[in-house]
C-alpha cells in the first residue's frame, strides 16, 4: 500500500519511555491526524519518521521502501517527505520564492523557479515571490511554508501543529485552504495536534496518543467523538458532566432516568460522562425522561450558550451540570426549564479497583 507505514515503534529518552509499541498506517490521499495533549510524544514520532530523530526500535516504510530500521536508516533528505514546522522555519535571507525552491536539488535552476512559481500560484502569493518572510503575515508564511513541502512532490509529507500561531479567524481560513490543497496533491498526510477541533475538521482518521505513550483509539472523527473507547478519550474533547454511582438491577437511577447495563454486576461504581451538547434544555410541558432544573447562569460564546443548571429532583437533586446550547439563551424569559440526556452524547464507563 502507498503511504506511510510505522510498525513497533519504542522511543525512550533515558529512564523516560515517551513511545510505547505505536504502530499506524496513513494511506497515500489520507490525512491522519495524530491527536494527544503536550508531551506524550506526538512531535517525536513526528521527527523519527522524518529522520530528524534515531529510530531506537521499530520499522518504518514510505510506500514499498523500508527507511529506517535498528541499524539502517535512510537520511531525511532521501525519503522524499515534506515536513512542515511549528515555527513555519522560513530563511529570513531568502525571498520567499527562493525558500519554495529550496529543496530542489534535482532540478535546474530555471526549472527549479518554474515549480516554485507554480506552488505560489497555488497558494495565491506570486506577487509576494520577490518579498521576504519578514514582510508577510502569519497566514502567509504559514502558506509559504506548506508550498515549499509541497513542491519536491513528497511521498509523505508531516505537519506539526500547522496552525498553531494562527489568530481563530486566520486559522479557520487556513485551515480550509490548506485541506482543499492537500486533497489535490494526493499525498499521506501526517499531522500532530493537540487541538481536539482541528483533529476533526482536518482528518479522515484520528490516532489518539496517551500520555502513556501507546494509541489508545484510532478510527473516523465521528467514531472517536461518539464512541470513545475510555473516560481519557471521552475527555480529551472538550469538557463533560459527570454521575456516578453503584450499578442496581441493571442500571444507574439518575434524575435523567435510568442508563442501564446488561453485563455489570450490582454494586459496581458506574461512572457516566455526558458532553455539554448532551444535556438538553427546554421549556414547556415535560417529556418522559425530563427532569426540571434552575438555571444558575447562561454565558453566550457566540453561537452558542454555556448554561449552568441544577437539578431540582430525583436521584442527583442539588447536583449542577452544564449545558451548550445553539444561539443566545435568556434566563429571565425561560420560564420553567426541563433537561435530558441525549444518549448519544453520554458514555459509560466502569471503575475499577483503586479508580476515584
């Protein structure tokens, strides 16, 4: 299969193993984004495929060619990747089209120049070829540097948190720009993040890394978000409500009705997370599985609200969760409110001995 192939990858930096046994395939056309919080080694298993890091143990192959292995290891220069910094690690004494034609070697310099111009088409800078990195903005560099990646026509190219010095509005834009491109080219894509958002807006698959520095998922944007595989997943998605309790014939009694089970024991601790677009508000007349609430406070984040709730009956009476809601909502115009769970939104998980 054309890609990228990384295969028992261990990566230890002294008594500090940051790579455990990590293994993933990113077909050539895919962009696979591999998503974790900072430190677990996402950057460094960036840089060992690369070959800006010594490959300790494992095996890495781009499309049918073994690149590294213990005692085998091809230089960065002969893998034929593009890799695409954090800093963007433009050369300031260089125009803009002379970084683009910077890696390549192969070509005549006449030649060279023709593809640079055509990757800056691309990326709609060719008025700025003559220019400086200094000169332009952030989202311009960041253009550039995608263009100089792209323009050696990579087998495999890897993005380490692209956007990350982008403002949110220049970043969306970017964003966009930058996946339509990808898609064009064809190219494996590998990109780390530890931004949960632009995992799922940029990737076909998510990898998430845990800090124990194994995979712990890996599959489709809507499989992560909807079926993460444990509370850490769950979690890394932004924040979530929490009810926990023993497991009684069958299920745990909540104020939102019962989440039930078919293969836990009674007396096991049940512990089920609900994302803030689970809870669901509403006024009106109440539904099977409503329960009322009093609303605390209501933040508007744009298009979205944050509402704090507290639940007036039922088994988590006096417990207060959170809730997003669409648009604006005004608490002195709502009356009385009613809340439920929408199960797609809620994950149970089972504590083990020692688990708080």
């Amino acid at each position: 299969m054309q890609g990228l192939h990384i295969h028992g990858i261990h990566h230890a930096y002294g008594e500090n193993a940051v790579l455990d046994n990590v293994s993933l395939t990113v077909p050539a056309g895919e962009l696979v984004c591999l998503l974790g919080p900072s430190g677990c080694g996402k950057t460094t298993l960036l840089r060992i495929a690369a070959g800006l890091e010594k490959l300790q143990a494992g095996r890495i192959a781009i499309d049918e060619t073994v690149v590294a292995e213990p005692g085998s290891e091809l230089p960065p220069e002969a893998r034929q990747i593009g890799f695409m910094f954090q800093d963007y690690a433009l050369f300031p004494h260089l125009t803009i089209c002379e970084n683009v034609s910077f890696g390549l070697f192969c070509l005549s310099k006449r030649a060279a120049y023709d593809r640079a111009m055509e990757m800056l088409s691309q990326v709609r800078l060719t008025r700025q070829a003559d220019d400086f990195p200094h000169t332009l903005s952030g989202g311009q560099q960041q253009r550039v540097a995608l263009a100089r990646a792209l323009a050696p026509a990579p087998r495999l190219l890897l993005l380490d948190e692209p956007f990350s010095g982008l403002d949110s509005g220049m970043r969306a834009r970017i964003r966009e720009e930058t996946l339509t491109m990808l898609k064009q080219t064809n190219v494996a894509t590998l990109m780390v993040t530890h931004d949960p958002r632009e995992a799922m807006y940029m990737s076909d698959r998510i990898k998430v890394l845990g800090a124990n520095g194994q995979i712990l998922q890996s599959a489709r944007p809507v499989d992560i978000y909807y079926k993460p595989v444990d509370e850490y997943v769950a979690r890394l998605f932004g924040p979530v409500n929490l009810i926990r309790g023993p497991v009684h014939h069958g299920g745990l009694e909540s104020s939102f009705g019962v989440f039930k089970t078919d293969d836990i024991s009674d007396g096991v601790n049940m512990r089920v997370l609900i994302r803030l677009e689970g809870v669901v508000l509403h006024n009106g007349n109440a539904h099977q599985g409503d329960t009322p609430v009093d609303v605390l406070s209501a933040h508007l984040l744009g298009d979205s609200s944050i509402v704090h709730i507290r639940v007036r009956e039922g088994p988590n009476r006096g417990a207060e969760f959170r809730a997003r809601v669409p648009g604006s909502f005004d608490p002195a115009e709502s009356g009385q409110v009613w809340a439920r769970v929408d199960r797609r939104c809620a994950f149970q998980y089972y504590e083990k001995a020692g688990d708080r």
